[in-house]
C-alpha cells in the first residue's frame, strides 16, 4: 500500500518540515502489523514528493489475532487484500508516524502549516464497492478534484474481470493537516472493515478529527455509520454530538425558530419585501443564472420562477429537510418539463468550495451568513467571493440596532435561536467593505423593510459587484 502527497508550494521541500521527516532520508518505523516507510521519491524547490509505504505482514496479522473473524478458517484469511488495499491500517499509520502533521504541528514552519497550500495525494489501491461516485461523494464535497481508475484484477487474466479497488488522485489547495485528517477518517469509511475493535475511544477520535467538516458534509451519516462499524449507540451518540446544539452549519430542520422568526417579522411582512429588494438587485445586475445559497424552504426561487429574464435557478441547502420542504412548495414534480428544467436543488455547503457554485452570474445569501459560525465566515467569503466569484453577489441578514422595535423580542436575544450573530449597520457595512477590498468587488447597501431613524431598518443588504 503506498500513499504519496505532493506539493508545488514552492519552496517544495518545505513540505519536509510539514511532516517532520527530512527528503533525504528515507525512515521505517514499527508498526503492530509491519513496517512503514517514509521516503521522498522526489525532492526539489518545485515539486517534492513524500511516500508512505507500508510493508504489511499478513501472516502476522493473522497469528496477532487481528483479522476479521469472517474469514477465519478459509484461505481468505491468509491471502487478503489487506497488504496493498488502503484500509484501517493505513490510517493507523498516519497517525502513528505524521501525527504531528496531522494535528497541524510543524515545528520551524508553523505559519505554512496553517495554510492552505496546492497538494495531491494518490494511493495505490482504494476498495470501494460503492464504486467511484462513491469515492467521488465522499471527497467532492471537501473540495477535491478527484480522480479514479478501476484496477483490473489480473491484467493476464481480463477474464476475471475487474475488482472493487481503484487508484485514486485527490487534488486540492488544502492544509496539510486537513487532508491527513479527511484520509484518517475516509478511508475506513470506504474500506467499511476495521482491524481493530471500535469503542468509545473510536467514537472520540471521529468527533475530534471529523468534527468540523463532518457536520456539514453531505454524508454525515453514512461515514459516522461505517467509521464506528455500525454500532448503534456509538453511531447515535456520535451524530447527536455533531448535530448538537450549537453547531452553527448542521441545521436539523427548524420548523419552530422558522416559525419564531417570521411571527415576529410578519407584521412588517419583511419577506415579501426582502424578496422584492433582492429581485430588484438581481434585475438591475441582467443576472439570468441565479446561485440561491441556503435557499431554504425556496421561497425566493418561487419568486425567480415567475420572473420571465431567469433562465436557471440553483438552490443550495445544508439542510436536506429544507430541500424536500422547498420542493414541496415548488411543486416541482408537477411543473411543466420547460419550468422545471430551470430549477435545480442541491445539497451543499457555502463554506466549502464546490465547482458547482462557477456556473452562474449571481449568488444570493438571503439571511444565511447570521447562521453560519463567526470563525468560518472567513471560508464562506473564500468559497463566494474567490473561488465562485460571480459578477454580483447579494447579502442580507438581520440588523440588529432594529431589534428593540420587535415588541415579541426579549431584549438582548437574537430574532432566531439558530442565529449566530446578528451585527449592527456599521459591522455588517465594515464585514462587506473588507471582502469588497479583499476580491475586487464593489459593494453598495440598501435598507429593507420601514427604516426608523434611529435604528435603521430591520434587514440590511449588500450588493456586491464586479
Ligand atoms: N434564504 C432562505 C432561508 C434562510 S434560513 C430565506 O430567505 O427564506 C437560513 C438557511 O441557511 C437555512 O435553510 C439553513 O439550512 C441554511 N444554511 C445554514 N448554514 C448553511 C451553510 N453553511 N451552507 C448552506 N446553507 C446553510
């Protein structure tokens, strides 16, 4: 089993620090079941290459007593794919022998150890039943380019067909200690055996490595599942922890916060009159391919659906409940083919890049970015505004300076308890104007809803433009 990763930051050969092993050596450590080395195939101010080889002893796996009991008994259990198949093993070694690497730890390059930089990984051999869109669903989402090639059992025997293992190439400018993190906890998941016993300790280390991506990542709960080997208790607890109250980005659908905050809202009937301001924008911006980022139960895109200008419409949700809700209310399974082949929903995440944010001409965030962590609007900017980059680029969220105006509001609460901030006028105009700087838009802001003098109206709105 050989995994490498390659970088092209230059100076390359930093990436030696990155994993605290020197490229001119080449070191085998001890592992339970064999051995593992680390060396650099190449090693140059371009590009430098580091492979992690394991040299798998299967026989001692079976006398350790390490195998899977299934196969016990039969000759599978001697002859397996275990010595060249990533699986449990391979990131049982990555946290053995990169563990610094893995924690973001890079003594004498601390600061490149934070960024994010272009790095490739290949492995030699993934099993994956599932095939590649399995592959491809679990690293798509995270941001890599992936590429795959189905492995012929027996290149002398075509006859036999081919197997469950491909190589794979993944791509992407990503910090090192998060590409070790999400292959640590994948490959098991792909592999859906582990060597050793799963318990509580298992559980641990899926919440601290996966926790922050985990949540929002499509398959949330099919990787839980085959990470902690389908044992219930440890699968729910798991998921109940990651879906735990607070975490901004995993929204289990809120029907009673939705309910809260339109009550409060209504009599102003604030979302009529935020959708009009939105329209307008996109209108006067000639924007016909439209990108409705946390579009929700579609309330906007019912909206676009009657304008005749919008020739495509894509919702976006973390949440897979709201997506069902708003294809309800769209009653997109009885719409005639022509309209419905302009709207297209979608599962996925503003703060994580995916290629199919490129493809349109305006993106909205319509009172999203307040549910979204304050540490990861950071991502959320690079995702819309570097990566996407459309040519206009629509904001709202709360005002908070209006909230003594809501006589339901206790005062000091946020108007909905999945809200993770609400900023005043001066923090929201502040936030845009940096990331206006910061991508080369332009920005320029308009009140929504009755503007009181004192406090302003209670939605605010940036239009972004380049
Ligand atoms: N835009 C809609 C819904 C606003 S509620 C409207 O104006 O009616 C906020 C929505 O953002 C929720 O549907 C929530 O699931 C979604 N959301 C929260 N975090 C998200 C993220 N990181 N990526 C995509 N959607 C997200």
């Amino acid at each position: 089993m050989l995994l490498t990763i390659t970088t092209t930051h230059r100076p390359a050969t930093d990436l030696g620090y990155l994993l605290s092993k020197h490229p001119d050596k080449c070191q085998t450590f001890s592992l339970a079941y064999g051995k593992a080395h680390v060396f650099y195939p190449e090693a140059t101010e371009e590009r430098c290459t580091a492979a992690l080889a394991l040299d798998f002893d299967p026989i001692g796996l079976v006398r350790g007593g390490r195998s899977r009991n299934e196969t016990k008994g039969t000759l599978a259990h001697y002859v397996n794919d275990r010595p060249y198949a990533a699986s449990s093993f391979l990131s049982v070694a990555i946290a053995q022998v990169l563990s610094s690497a893995m924690k973001g730890q890079a003594k004498g390059r601390e600061e490149l150890a934070g960024r994010e930089i272009p790095l490739s990984a290949t492995l030699s051999a993934v099993p994956s039943r599932g095939g590649e869109q399995f592959l491809r669903s679990l690293f798509e989402p995270l941001g890599y380019e992936v590429q795959t090639e189905r492995i012929t059992l027996d290149e002398q025997f075509p006859e036999w067909g081919e197997g469950n293992c491909f190589r794979v190439r993944l791509d992407a400018t990503v910090r090192l200690s998060d590409l070790l993190t999400h292959l640590y906890v994948l490959i098991p998941v792909l592999d859906n055996q582990k060597h050793y016993w799963v318990g509580e300790d298992e559980l641990e280390k899926l919440l601290d490595k996966g926790g922050e991506w985990l949540k929002v990542h499509p398959l949330r709960e099919q990787i839980t599942r085959r990470f902690l080997r389908h044992q219930k208790s440890l699968v729910r607890e798991a998921l109940e922890r990651l879906v735990a109250g607070d975490d901004p980005e995993v929204v289990v659908h809120d029907q009673e916060g939705q309910e809260q905050e339109e009550s409060l809202e209504r009599p102003l009937s604030l979302n009529d009159q935020r959708i009009a301001a939105v329209l307008a924008a996109l209108k006067g911006a000639g924007a016909q391919r439209i990108l409705d980022l946390g579009c929700g139960e579609g309330k906007l895109i019912g909206a676009l659906l009657k304008e005749k200008s919008i020739a495509k419409i894509v919702g976006v949700d973390v949440s897979v409940g709201s997506l069902e809700k708003a294809s309800d209310r769209l009653k997109l399974d009885r719409m005639p083919e022509m309209k419905r082949k302009k709207v297209e929903l979608f599962q996925g995440s503003l703060t994580y890049r995916d290629a199919r944010f490129t493809d349109c001409d305006a993106a909205c965030a319509i009172e999203v970015i307040e549910h979204v962590d304050a540490s990861r609007l950071e991502a959320l900017e690079r995702v819309l505004f570097e990566f996407a980059k459309p040519p206009t680029v629509v904001v709202t969220t709360p005002n908070i300076e209006h909230n003594v105006r809501f006589e339901g509001l206790v005062a000091g609460k946020f108007r909905h308890r999945d809200h993770r901030f609400e900023w005043t006028r001066k923090q929201f105009e502040d936030w845009c104007w940096g990331v206006a700087q910061r991508h080369g838009y332009a920005v320029r802001f308009m009140p929504i809803g009755r503007e009181d003098p004192e406090v302003g109206a209670p939605t605010q709105m940036g239009v972004f433009s380049k």
